[in-house]
C-alpha cells in the first residue's frame, strides 16, 4: 500500500517542510500519519485507489475515505471492522449529452451468473452423490470453484464492493434502483442490495418493521437474545453454567428472507400463538397477558432450565515438611490439599445444615436423583494443617480435614441430569454437575412478540373460562388492546393479518422490510377466504356464553418466551443474615437480603404522617443498639450488665442513661472519635430521670 501511495505522489514526512503543510492532504495508513499528497491531486488518488480495489488488484477489504473538510485521507487495512456489500453507481451519457446514473451491474453480470449456475447444477449433484471432487472434469472442477465464489466474481467485476462505516460516512447511498435517477439526488456512489440490508442480524428477524415505531424495534432487537429456543443442536452434551431450551419451538409463520441465511427456522425460538387483541376480567392490564392453562398442560411453552455447578481439586499437594516455624517464630505453612470424597462427621470439621445422604461414596450426586434447595451436590474436603510443635491443641485430635462441599442453590429444585467427572491441563479432576428443572409458564412469567411489545403473565385461565370463537378457537393468548395505539407497532397487527391468510392458505408469508405488502392486499385475500376483512371476529364470554358486544381482532403472531422467568426472581425476607460492619440485614438474593427501604420510601412514609412504620422499618428491623450515654459528659460510657456497674472512661462519672441508636450511628461515632472529634449525646430530662448508676 505505501509503494502504490509512494507511485501516487505521496512525500514521506521527513521528507517535507512544516510550512507546505497547510497545501497537503494528510494520509493516514490504520490510524497513523505515514505521509501527504497535494490537495489538488487528493482525489484523483482515491479514486485510483478505489479503482484498483473494484479491479482485485488491491483487497476487497480494505477502506479508503476521504475527509474533505480536514484535508485528510484515511486508510484502513487492519481486522476486525465491519463491513458491508453495496451495489456501485457509475455516471452515463445519454444521448442527448446529459448524465444520468445507473447501477454498474448489468443483464451481462447476471446472465453469467445464470450460466454458472447451469454448469455447476452437475458438479453439485456428483459431489452430493459422493464423488470426489478430483475426478471430475476440468470443466465441472472449474464450474465447482466458480460457484463457490459467485459473489467474489460480482466483486472482481467491479459491480459489489464491502463498505465499512468510514468510508460509509463520505458515500451516497440510494435506498433502491428507482431512487437513483429521481430528482433528489445526482451524487449517489452506491445502492443498496436491498434495503432490507440496512438492519442487523437482530433486526432482519421482525416482520414489517418498517410499520413499526423504531423504539420498538430497538427493544425487540435486544429481547430476541434473551428468546428461549434450542440455542445449538448439541445442547444435550454442553455443560453450560445456565441455559433454556423451548420444548416444542415453530419456525413463525411470517418468516423474511434473512431468516434463511441465519438458520431460523432450523433453530427457531418462539411458538405461533393464537392471540386475541381484547379487555377480559381485567386481568392483562398494563402489560400482561392472560394466557390459555390447557394451552400449558399441552405443551405450549413449556421449556427446560439447565445449571451447571463446577468444582475441582486443589493443584499443589500437601507439604508435610513445611509446616515449621521459621526463625522469626512465625509459622510457615504447606499447601492444602482438597479432594472429592463424601464427608465424614468422625474426622471432619465444618459440615453445612445440608442434607449428605444424596452423595455417592465418591462424593458425587448420581444421575437422575431429585434435588432441592440445599441438598450438597459434590461433597469435597480439604486437608487442615497439623499444629505446629510447641503450640496447644485447640481442636479435636482426630479431626484432619475441612468441609468446603458444593450445594444446590436455596431458591432450585430439580434433577440430576449429567455428571462429568473429568482432569484439566495439570492432570487435576475436576467435575461438573448439570442440574435441570421443567419450567411451566406461570403468572409473572416474560413474555413478547417480535414488534416490541413485551408482557408478563396477569393470569392462566383455562380453556373453559376463555373467550371462542362460533368456530369454537380459543385463544393462547389475550393482550390488552391499549398496548398497541400509543406503541404504534403496526407491524404487530400486520404480522397477524398476514398470519391468518398464511395458515387458511397453508403456506408460508415473507414479511421483509421494505416489501410491497399492503393491509388492502391481505384484507382482500381474508374476505375472500369467508372472514371479515379486518381480521376481526365474533366472540362469545367463555364464563357466561353471551356474545361480546365489540368483535376481537384475532389470529396468529409468533411469541417469545423470556429467560425473566418469577421463580428466578421471587425473593422475601423475615429474618436473615447481616452485613459484619453496620449490623444491617445484607443485600441480594442470593445471599438472603433484605429488600431496600429507600429515600423515596421514606419520603412516602412521612409523608403520610406514620411515624411509627417508620420507626419500625429503619431502626427496629434493620440494625438497633443500645448504647449507654453519660449524663454529665455525653459521650458512650462503658457498661457492666453483668454487675450492673457502670463507669465514663472520659469524666469518671457513674451516671449513665440507656439509649437506643442505630448501630450505623454508633459506628460512625466511634469513627469520628478515632480522628479527635467527640460526638455527644446529652439525654433529655426524662431520659436522664430513668438514668442508671
């Protein structure tokens, strides 16, 4: 590259004066300022240089762009950018001398590729016939190579580059041929394959999400990772920490054509769900859903949870002959050296209020044994140190070893489905045991379409209790129809209508951005079929039989099912563990933690004029303290309940008054008095009545 910049008239920087600069163009090689070329000959180098590239004899990879405005020319050749395949824009004359633009691909190029297709149509059949690839003509060996890179010749033709997002930045890019010659622009550079092209993997899987609001879009391109499906083929023999497999996903009805390329419909997630657009008992306000219990006892969403839980044995074995004091007296200890063995309380110190009785004799929890919440899953122990010479015994003697056992997590219930027993690299074992457990939607359960419009479960109602059909179809799923008017996912009621002819119709629909599909279309095509051309139905009140007085938009859309799922996330407390330093209850879920009363909770509480709740909540739940004060002084005395004597280490005076104070407070006083400020509490005259001493 710096040779064909060098051919090009580019000067080295050391071979330039300061004071030419300001009537040179920069260049910049991967971000580095390698040299300058003249301004009025900067773009006849890009354009050569983009010329050589459409030509093969630079790498297709590579970018060139220009920056007009700073005088710069940026080079990029290094990995990792992203790039993009765009139709190139040439100028033509036409006859009466004028320009016009037009794509630089023409009915040669794809007339080629046809004839390619049609000699490579034989070597494709003997080579899925199993026959050797070097036994085939030279004709069909050629045809086969060709064929393989279809889309490079495209490029070696100079009608396909890959543009990455710098050089995308200084280009011109028409949406679609048409635009190309339409009076809005004369300086287009490219076209778009399609414009479909524009979105990412994430977003090439939303039907008509050109009708939809972008916000919604962007939600769903974040949700669609967090869809339940059958995530790799292999997943039966993947020891991965957590994962979620639908039982019965559906490749969706209203699929689009990335979907193809991306493997979608082999490995889909989601189902196609019949949803009724409507109010009914109240019960899918805000954003739930109601959903169909027979659906569920049928299968409908019902998915599996894995979690792996890992442990291995300590890497460096025990040295007996460490275990000695040095000469400054301090001890100097060996390494400790832990092992997969089901714990023995007779030599074993440290046993958790666990149940052992599900282990082996290895230490290993068998498969296909039902676990719960602190059942031990790998029994493991660790070697304890023998005491050094000359020090007192302050254990058992016959106590040798340490319990550090895995458990199931508090909140889980399961079965064993894998073990694994296994070493690494430095030849140390290691195991790990896949746990799995059935998970039925329920109420609080995630929930949402492809267009943004995500919900959790209100109530599961059964089949009985839900709103039919005259046909007598009951509906999955019942969303409440204030979710779509201020969302404006159109997309949504578009992906149903279409969703509806498709299955009368036993076929599959192309819901593409950017397609010609029209609402008229699909209306006319559904009243043909002997429906209402809205997509609209008759419904009767599953609890009284009466029909409803407005008709219900009904018909399929494919849903997604979350890994948010409630049982992960259900957490309460009454009493539980504290954190060491402020005495408050700790935080989290994993480790039993109580739930934040915060600044804005409080504010409600005072608010409301209860002082006594909030009392309660910030001071007798969380961390209260009695300390002793000392009435002539203030400050904290000390206190001998046993003997009830009491003394200030301050004045020297016995009389003293009870105080009950956060133990955050008193922590903090005592911080203070470690950096010479002395924080006084002087008790009222009631207190001090009640004073003891």
């Amino acid at each position: 590259m710096l040779e064909f910049l060098e051919d090009w008239g580019m000067v080295h920087l050391e071979e330039i004066r300061p004071e030419d600069l300001p009537a040179k163009s920069k260049v910049f090689l991967n971000g580095n300022w390698v040299g300058v070329v003249g301004t009025e000959d900067t773009g006849e180098v890009v354009d050569a240089l983009r010329l050589q590239r459409r030509t093969d004899k630079l790498e297709a990879e590579i970018s060139i762009s220009r920056d007009i405005y700073n005088q710069d020319v940026h080079i990029f050749t290094d990995a990792g950018r992203c790039c993009r395949p765009l139709l190139v824009v040439g100028n033509s004359l036409q006859e009466d001398g004028s320009e016009y633009q037009q794509l630089l691909l023409r009915k040669g190029h794809t007339d080629a590729l046809q004839r390619l297709e049609e000699d490579l149509q034989p070597a494709t059949d003997a080579e899925a016939a199993g026959v050797d690839p070097a036994t085939l003509s030279p004709a069909l060996q050629r045809a086969l190579k060709l064929g393989r890179s279809r889309f490079t010749w495209l490029m070696q033709q100079g009608v396909v580059e890959y543009i990455d997002c710098q050089e995308e930045e200084g280009s011109m890019i028409a949406m679609a041929p048409g635009d190309l010659n339409a009076g809005y622009c004369s300086t287009y550079t490219h076209c778009e394959v399609h414009p479909a092209m524009i979105l990412g993997i994430c977003a090439s899987i939303i039907p008509f999400p050109d009708h939809n609001q972008s916000p919604r879009n962007t939600y769903q391109s974040a949700m669609g990772k967090q869809a339940m499906g059958v995530y790799l083929s292999n997943f039966l023999v993947r020891m991965d920490t957590m994962a979620s497999v639908l039982y019965y996903p559906q490749k969706p009805l209203v699929a689009t054509r990335a979907m193809q390329y991306m493997r979608f419909k082999e490995l889909p997630a989601g189902t196609n769900a019949v949803v009724a657009i409507q109010c009914y008992t109240g019960y899918n306000q805000e954003d739930s859903l109601i959903m169909n219990h027979s659906s569920v006892d049928r299968g409908f969403f019902r998915s599996v949870f894995y979690r792996c839980y890992v442990e291995s044995e300590a890497k460096v074995p025990l040295d007996l002959s460490a275990v000695a004091t040095t000469a400054t007296g301090a001890l100097k200890l060996g390494a400790m050296v832990e092992r997969f063995e089901r714990p023995n309380r007779a030599n074993c110190s440290g046993l958790k209020m666990a149940s052992y009785d599900k282990l082996d004799d290895d230490g290993l929890v068998a498969p296909g044994v039902k676990v719960s919440g602190e059942d031990i899953l790998i029994g493991k122990t660790v070697t304890l140190h023998p005491p050094p010479p000359g020090l007192a015994v302050t254990r058992n003697a016959r106590i040798d070893r340490k319990d550090t056992s895995v458990s199931m997590r508090a909140h889980e219930v399961g079965y064993v489905d894998r073990v694994m027993l296994s070493t690494d690299r430095e030849g140390q074992r290691f195991v790990k045991v896949r746990v799995r457990s059935v998970r039925l939607p329920q109420v609080g359960d995630k929930f949402a379409s492809r267009h943004g419009q995500k919900g959790t479960v209100g109530m599961l109602y059964r089949q009985e209790d839900l709103p039919f059909t005259q046909n007598g179809l009951v509906p999955d799923i019942v969303v409440n129809p204030h979710a779509i008017p201020s969302r404006m996912t159109v997309g949504h009621l578009i992906e149903c209508l279409f969703g509806k002819v498709l299955t009368f119709k036993g076929q599959e629909g192309d819901g593409t951005a950017f397609t010609p599909v029209t609402v008229e279309h699909l209306s006319r095509l559904l009243h043909q079929m002997g429906y209402q051309r809205s997509g609209n139905e008759v419904m009767f009140n599953g609890h009284t039989g009466r029909r409803l007085e407005a008709q219900v938009f009904l018909g399929p859309t494919y849903y997604q099912r979350l890994k948010h799922m409630v049982d992960d996330k259900i957490h309460s407390r009454a009493r539980g563990p504290v954190t060491l330093l402020t005495r408050q209850p700790m935080e989290g879920r994993a480790r039993e933690g109580g739930l934040r009363f915060g600044e804005m909770e409080r504010d409600c509480i005072i608010a409301h004029g209860t002082a006594n709740v909030l009392y309660e909540r910030l001071f007798l739940n969380s961390d209260a303290y009695r300390v002793h004060v000392c009435d002539a002084c203030g400050l904290i005395a000390i206190a001998d309940l046993k003997t009830m004597s009491f003394k200030c280490n301050a004045c020297g005076s016995a009389k003293v008054s009870q105080v009950l104070i956060p133990y955050a407070c008193k922590l903090m006083f005592q911080e203070l008095m470690a950096m010479q400020i002395a924080p006084r509490m002087i008790p009222s005259v009631d207190t001090a009545a009640s004073s003891m001493g």
